[in-house]
C-alpha cells in the first residue's frame, strides 16, 4: 500500500523541476547579455595629450606676520606722569609725544648747572660763548704783567753791574725776583688750565641736566603704531621703567617655517605670495631678506623671513598666513589637466588612451598651477591622458 504513493511523490518531483529550468537558463542569459552589452558600451573620455612646459617651482609654507620692529619704549627719568596724548592704536611719527614727566626737578637740576658753568667762565674770562684763551685770564694777564716787570728790572740791573754802578748783591736780588716771577706766571697758566677742564666737567653737568630735562618729554623712536600705553596721567616712573610699546607695521615681516628638505631651494630675494584668513581670495606679496643659518632641531625646520609692503596697513602682526615662495629659475614638467587624474584613499592614478582602450598608470603628482597639474613620474609627455569621466574608467576599459 506505501509503495505506490512513494512512486507518486517522486514523479511529481521530478515533474516540478522540469517545468522549472527553462525559467532559470533564461534569467541567466538575460543577466549575461546586460554585462556583456556594458563592457562593449564606450565611454567617451576626451583624451588631452601630456604636454611639457617650464614652470616656476615653489614651497608651500605657513608662519605669522610680524611688526618690522617692535621697541618697549622706557623713561629714562623718574618723575610723575603729567601728560598721555596717546592710546592704543595710535598712529605716531618718528619724534611723536608718547608721555610727559613733570620737568621741575629736571628744570631746577639744570638752570644750577649753567650757573656753575657761567661762573668758570667769567673767572677764565670767557664771554659770551667764547673760546678760551690762556693769555685771556685775569691771574694770567696780572702774573705776566709781574714777570715782565722783573724781566725789565732785571735787564737794567744787568747793564748797570756791568758799568759797575751797582753792586753784585743788589743784581742777585734782581735775578732772585726775576724766577720767583716767572714761577708764578708759569703757576698761573698752570692754574688757569685746571680751571678750564673744572670748565669742561661743569659743561658736560650742563649737557647731562639738559638731557634730563629733555628725557621728561618720552618719544616714539620710529614711525608706527601705539600697541600699548602702559602709564596714566599721576603714575610715578621710574627709570628704566616701560611705559609705551611702538611697532612698525610697514613693511611688516612674515616669518615663515620651512621643512628640512626645502632648505636648498630657498634663497635671499625669492618672491614669496601669501593669503591671510582676514581676508580671504585676495593675494600679499613680499621678498625674502632673511634664512636661518641653522635647523630647529626639534621641528628639523628652517626659518625664513620676508619683507612685505603694507602701505594700506590692511596686514596686522600676528595674522596668520600660508604662503607659496618662489624658486629663482624654472624647471621642465609633464603637465595634464586637473581633471585627468583622480585620486583616491591617498594614491593617484591617470588612464592612458592606446586606441580604444585605456591603461591605467599609477602616477606621483607635483604642483599643481591653474587647472593643471605636474606629474612627476609614471607619465611622459606626448601620451594622451582621458580627461572625462575618469571616475568610470578601470583598466582595459574600452573609450571613445
């Protein structure tokens, strides 16, 4: 009785999957034929050929912009602060007020000075601004006076002893007379000379005194900008003490760090283009002045310095900007449209037209320039490149 219902079964079966495999093979055929139709389908990549052509190296760098000069402007007086007619963000010319000290003391200090000096003078008998003469002073003038007297007394005295009219003594008296004379006009010239160096040490307390009086008055050492006034009107300085900073904003300095493996292309006087973040799309120049002698050991980078001219002071120091210098001469390149090479997960690959295929070619870039960009190996000049829809392609891909 089990029997026949098993030989049902299996007939059944069997009836089923007949029926079944003509549905499958045609699915399949129908799959085959679309992959078969899309691997003959061309794809249209407008092939542009690898051209080379000089072009101008240059190192991407990143650094801070800097005032030209930066100085902490001191008193070199103390005093009470009686006067600021600047703030910060000041502009100040060379020479410019940046504070005042009460000039009293200073005053007072110099006018005790002149007189000193004055008095030295009228003793050596010099007037108004005169030089000075040794022959000028009145001990002088009055001790040659004596000394020719005796010089006289004693040629008469001379002439007389030898028409013996007068006897030896009285000429040796003369002659006596006649070297304590001259002593002291010589102790006179001597002393009038003294008096001139007190003279000279009495006229530089003069100079000193009028320098303090001119140190009362602080200021700026060069043209620029205020960037801090540290004092207030009634404040005490004291010597040495900062009370104003003053920089210099044109030109201003970009200091620049350079990568170890740079060092050799970057030269005095290069160019050097730069952006800033305040003011994006638009483009400062400058000139290198200055290279480092030596590596930071601890960054295995250089440090470069350049000039940039800052007349409409738009540039502030402390903006930070990335720049592009310049090498000198110009170097040969294989150049292909940006759009030819596609990059990705770091590696950047160009497809080479052969006919109506292409190859695919693993390539290193360089710099790129506009809308073009260098490649440095894998690629000569001449091979033409597929510049359209280079996202579609894969090696052996057939194009048009």
């Amino acid at each position: 009785m089990t029997r026949p219902v098993t030989l049902r079964f299996t007939a059944a079966v069997l009836l089923s999957g007949v029926l079944a495999w003509p549905a499958c093979s045609s699915a399949d055929g129908k799959a085959a034929d679309a992959e078969t139709s899309a691997a003959l389908t061309a794809v249209s990549v407008a092939p542009t050929a690898a051209v080379e052509q000089p072009i101008t190296r240059f190192i991407r760098a990143t650094g801070s912009l800097m005032a030209e000069d930066h100085a902490d402007v001191a008193a070199e007086i103390a005093g009470r602060i009686v006067a600021t007619p600047i703030e910060r963000g000041t502009p100040v010319k060379e020479g410019a007020v940046l504070v005042r000290v009460s000039p009293a003391e200073a005053e007072a200090q110099a006018r005790e000075a002149e007189a000193n000096a004055a008095q030295i003078e009228a003793r050596l008998g010099i007037a108004n601004g005169g030089t000075y003469d040794v022959n000028a002073v009145p001990e002088v003038q009055t001790a040659k006076s004596s000394y020719d007297l005796a010089q006289n007394e004693f040629n008469r005295i001379k002439l007389l002893l030898e028409q013996q009219v007068v006897s030896q003594s009285e000429y040796d008296q003369r002659r006596t007379q006649l070297d304590a004379s001259r002593q002291q006009y010589e102790a006179a010239r001597n002393g009038a000379a003294q008096q001139f160096q007190v003279l000279q040490s009495a006229r530089a307390r003069v100079s000193l005194a009028h320098k303090s009086l001119a140190d009362t008055t602080v200021r700026a050492p060069f043209t620029g900008l205020v960037a801090e006034r540290l004092v207030s009107t009634g404040d005490y300085v004291t010597k040495g003490m900062k009370v104003a900073t003053v920089v210099r904003v044109n030109p201003l300095r970009v200091q620049l760090t350079v990568p170890e493996q740079f060092v050799s292309a970057v030269k005095v006087g290069a160019p050097v283009t730069f952006q800033v973040d305040a003011y994006p799309g638009r483009e400062f120049t400058g000139t290198v002045r200055y290279v480092s002698p030596a590596l930071e050991a601890n960054r295995r980078a250089m440090t470069v310095e350049a000039v940039v001219p800052n007349q409409s002071g738009d540039l502030k120091p402390g903006l930070f900007a990335t720049a592009r210098v310049d090498q000198p001469e110009k170097v040969p390149a294989v150049m292909v449209p940006e759009s030819a090479v596609l990059t990705q997960a770091g590696t950047s690959r160009v497809y080479v037209v052969n006919g109506d295929k292409v190859e695919e070619r693993i390539v290193t870039t360089g710099q790129q320039i506009d809308a073009f960009v260098e490649i440095a190996t894998g690629l000569k000049a001449g091979e033409k490149v597929a510049t359209k829809n280079v996202a579609q392609l894969f090696d052996g891909a057939k194009v048009s």
